[in-house]
C-alpha cells in the first residue's frame, strides 16, 4: 500500500528530452512525455487499442502515438486519431497530475481532483542562486521505507561509509529526534573533531583549511509521503559549529526524494545542494562523484538487507533509540495509510 495522495518526484527533465520515458510509480504504469507547449503529462502506459505500452511510441505534434499501430493520444487520456479508424469512443486511460517545478518533474499517483500543486514543499535552494544542485538518479531493489530508515538514522555511516564521511564521532555523539507535526527531526551534533575526507575535500575547495578541528552537524527531515533533506556541515571549531557564519564553513542540505515502484523496489533521486561556491561546476561534479560512490554504498547494504527479509519475513526486528527517526518517520506513513484507506 502506498500514500498515493502526495506528490512524488517522478523524472529528471532530461530523462523526456526526446522520447516519452515509461516509469512505474507506487504501482502504477504510468508514461511522461511532453504535450502541446512541452507541458509535461502523464498518462497510464497502456494503449486502449490493444495494450500496448506506451512509451514505446513517440511524441508528435504534442500528442503521445503508440508504437504499435499508431493511436494518438490527448494529455487527458483520450484517444484522439489513429490513421484510417474512428477512435472518438473508445474509452479514455487514466491520465495523472504533473508538475515540473525546481528541476524535477513530479507526479500525484492518486486522485487527480485532490493535486494541488500549491502543497509541493517550497525548496529554496532550488531557486536560490546562493545555492547550487548536482544529483542522480538509482533504482534500488528495496522497500522505500528501508531508505527512510537509512537516512533517518546516519549512525550507519561510520560502517557503511568508513571511507568517506563515516567517523567514530557519529557513533559517540547523542541524538535526538523531535517531531513537529508530521515532520520528523532527528539531530546530531560533533563538537571539535577531525572532518572526514569528503568534508576535508569541501573546506578545502572552499578556500579554508581543511585539517583543523571542526564542528558538524547532520539535522535529518522526514516529510510525508518519502522526501528525506538533511542538512549537513562542518565549521571551524569553535565559532558556532551550525549557527557558525558562512566565512568558516561548508554547508549543504543532502536532498533525497525517495519514490516507490513496488513494495520491494524504489526510485531514489539523491543529490546535494550547497550553499558555498554556487558557481563553481567543476566542484558540483567532484561532490556528485563522490556522493553516488557514497550512495551506491547504501544500496548495497539496503538491497540485501531486503532480501533477508523476503527470505525471513516472521523474524521480529529490534529497535535501539538510533532507530528513533526512521520509527517516527513510519509511524506518520501508517498513519496517512489508514486514513486514506477509510
Ligand atoms: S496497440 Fe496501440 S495502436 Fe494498437
Ligand atoms: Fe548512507
């Protein structure tokens, strides 16, 4: 069961450039293409002649053709043409609400009546010149809850990310997790160590010194139904660490929009947004490097750990207080669930 009343990030917009992109989002079969104007729309990836998916077609004249035998189809789902037929009856597939804002294109999945593109979350960063933004996308075999649970409780990355950002510091330093309504918060604070080698790399590319003792910080945001941002950030010790100014840190915000395909699989767009050095691309590419190697990291672990759990499904789990923001974070899906189901 997923929320399916929410807006997920979709697509990259490069990924519709020149062709409709077929893509399955929390269960549903859904093709994206450009229409009329290059307005995004999506539409149930199933041609009402005979089945045919889709987004085997092409895009003409602002309209989705079926590969197969040439059907044309409208934004809303309807058929429009199809060479020598009369197509007007046939009944209209189901077409969802899309929106392209802040460089993603994003989907309702559900009740399209219910879309208001006015309640996608305002992010700043991605209309801030003060910030910049690099990214990816991977698709990973597990349940998307297992990714919230990941990123909601980052004591992972002393193990899983040794060589990167992981230090035994993390493990040491308390966390604590709070909830604002539906937001999830869970902080950490590290007081006058060592930066890790990828936080060494960001000092140094932003003129500071980069093997100083430092403080840092990771506040992890859990929003409804899956997006994840973490804001994250070393200072020279002793300035103020988060609240430090500008001048003596590097800071970001981790940006994870975590969308599911199916119980056991999930589209995780991942990416970083800093606020140092915004025009500076060769240093956008180098953290995006660094950041998918770190990443693909995670999906290791969380693929298998998926899979013990397909092959052990009555086996109980346990909960420490690390596991806090991952917990708070399910509840408020469960509890969104059994709404939406009564
Ligand atoms: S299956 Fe699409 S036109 Fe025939
Ligand atoms: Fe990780």
């Amino acid at each position: 069961m997923f929320l399916k009343n929410a807006w997920y990030v979709a697509a990259m917009p490069d990924e519709l450039a020149d062709k409709p992109l077929g893509r399955t989002i929390c269960g549903e079969k859904m093709v994206f293409y450009r229409g009329a104007g290059g307005k995004v729309a999506a539409v149930e990836d199933f041609c009402p002649h005979r089945g045919a998916p889709l987004s085997l077609g092409y895009v003409e004249d602002g309209k989705l053709v079926c590969g197969y035998h040439g059907l044309a189809m409208g934004c809303e789902g309807k058929a429009l043409e199809m060479p020598g037929q009369r197509v007007n009856g046939f009944p209209a597939i189901k077409s969802y609400a899309v929106e392209e804002r802040y460089g993603f294109i994003w989907v309702w999945p559900g009740d399209k009546a219910k879309a208001d593109p006015a309640t996608i979350h305002h992010l700043e960063w991605a209309v801030n010149p003060e910030w910049a933004y690099g990214g990816g996308l991977y698709h990973i075999n597990c349940d998307y809850r297992l990714m919230i649970d990941n990123l909601m409780d980052l004591t992972h990355e002393t193990y899983v990310h040794a060589g990167s950002i992981g230090q035994k510091e993390i493990d040491e330093a308390p966390v604590s997790t709070r909830l604002e309504g539906d937001h999830v918060i869970t902080s950490r604070f590290m007081e006058n160590i060592k930066a890790p080698p990828f936080w060494q790399m960001a000092l140094r590319m932003n003129d500071l010194a980069p093997d100083v003792a430092v403080d840092r910080w990771q506040i992890c945001h859990f929003h409804p139904p899956s997006h994840v941002l973490i804001e994250v950030g070393v200072a020279h010790a002793g300035h103020g660490g988060y609240q430090a100014p500008e001048a003596v840190k590097a800071s970001s915000i981790v940006v994870d929009f975590i969308t599911p395909e199916t119980e056991t699989s999930h589209w995780y767009f991942w990416g970083m947004a800093r606020h140092f050095k915004p025009g500076d691309a060769e240093l956008t590419a180098k953290i995006r490097e660094g950041q998918g190697k770190i990443f693909n990291e995670d999906r290791e672990m969380l693929e298998q750990q998926q899979q013990n759990l397909l092959r052990w499904p009555e086996r109980a789990l346990l909960k420490l207080n690390i596991d806090a923001g991952g917990v708070q974070s399910r509840r408020i899906i469960e509890r969104l669930l059994a709404a939406q189901a009564a």
